[in-house]
C-alpha cells in the first residue's frame, strides 16, 4: 500500500473510532441527564450541551485553518480529538460546569478537525484520485454510525432508563474506543504533495504567508455567491435534524 492510500485509511479509521464514540454518546446524553439529575444537571441539560458544541464548532471553523496552517495536521487532528475524548470520558460522572466546559473545548476542536481532514485528504490525493480517496474516507466515517449504536442495542436492549452502574460501562466503552481513535491520527506519515509537485516542476517555493491570511480567504470564500447558495441547504438540513424524532 502506498503512502497516500496508507494515510487516507489510517485517517477513516480515526474518524470511524472518534465518532463511533461521540455520535453514541450524543444520542443518548439527554436520556443519560434526565435519568441522573443531580450535580446540577437537569433533563435540558443534555439540549444546552449540544447547543453549546455546535456554536463554538461553527465559531471555530473561521479559525481553523489557521491552526491547522501553524500546526500540521497530524497534530491538529491529535489535538483537536482530546476535547472529544475528555466529554465522553467526564460522562462517568458527569457536573455541569464539567459538561459545558468540555462541550465548548469540543465544539472548537471539531472545527480544527474537520479542516485538518479536508487537509489530509488534498494532500494525498494526487492527480485525479481524490474522488477515490474521499469516497474511501466515507465509507470509514459512515460505518461509525454502526458500531457504537450496535453496542448500545445488544447492551441495553428494551431498557427504558440509564442507570449509574450502564452510563458507567457505556462511557468507559466509548471513551476507550475514542481514545484509540485519538492516538491513531499519530500514526500518518507526513506526505505534502504540494512541495512534490513544486519540486518536480522547478518552482521555487515563496514565502510562507501570514497565519493570518486563512482566515482572511475563508471570510472572502464564505461571502461568495455560491456559498450563500449554500447556507440555505445547510440550515435546511440542519433544522431536519433539529425536528426529526
């Protein structure tokens, strides 16, 4: 296996354990609050702490790119996926302040991550394999809507509550497997196709721009036409979500 197809399924497979742990835990965190209510957290906790994710995850995504530009990406997506860790991990034994801190630490971090895999992908999709590469990228990240809830069928079956001794497993199970997911970003070999092409075509690479200037392109980019185009199928999509049982 090559380097760039050995990145681009070391990178699906990260994405798969991170989120087969953190879409889990999203499903049932309202249903785990109501049941525990205590430590300050009620039954809309659970509302407030997604909310809170989601805002600082659209807020974070301006400045992403210049993390991800000052970082790397093997280390962005490693850093970006300890906050997602921490959440589900803090859901043992759950307080508010607790919550609502590692939400606003994730929804940040889930900006950086997700422009850290659009990164890894472009650089490792040379010529015309990127249609490939992001197709294979998907069909990892899609599977993490299987494993954790195939866990939670076998485990709870026809429960009706959560109680102390099942949020215990669930979230040690969960944190676990998001925790190998976390560690297994470290695990990409460093490939910037960008500087192979320059280098095989004798150009001289120019002076590293501002970190700034990501920023800059990402607010010009976003102002486009076609994007405002975009944002109407956004917030439709995310209002269906909103709504649907």
């Amino acid at each position: 296996m090559n380097r760039n197809l050995y990145n681009i399924h070391i990178l699906g497979i990260g994405f798969m354990l991170v989120f087969s742990a953190f879409i889990t835990a999203s499903f049932i965190e309202s249903i785990v609050f109501k049941d525990l209510n205590r430590n300050g957290i009620g039954a809309k906790t659970g509302f407030y702490s997604l909310a809170i994710i989601y805002t600082c995850l659209g807020i974070a995504n301006w400045f992403s790119p210049a993390v991800v530009k000052r970082l790397g990406c093997k280390i962005s997506l490693f850093l970006s996926a300890l906050p997602y860790t921490g959440f589900i991990f803090s859901m043992y034994e759950p307080y508010l302040w607790s919550v609502y801190t590692l939400s606003a630490l994730l929804g940040a971090g889930g900006g950086v991550i997700w422009t850290a895999n659009g990164e890894v992908i472009a650089k490792n999709s040379p010529g015309d394999t990127k249609a490939k590469n992001t197709g294979i990228f998907w069909s990892w990240f899609n599977s993490s809507m299987l494993m954790g809830n195939i866990f939670l069928f076998f485990y709870l079956g026809d429960a009706e509550t959560i109680g102390d001794k099942q949020r215990h497993v669930i979230y040690l199970v969960l944190g676990v497997l998001c925790t190998l997911g976390t560690f297994s970003f470290l695990l990409l070999r460093p490939n910037d196709l960008s500087l192979t092409e320059n280098d095989e075509a004798g150009i001289v690479p120019v002076q590293a721009e501002s970190i700034i200037q990501p920023i800059k392109d990402a607010i010009k980019f976003g102002t486009t036409w076609q994007m405002r185009f975009l944002y109407c199928a956004i917030m439709f999509t995310g209002n269906l979500f909103n709504i649907s049982p």
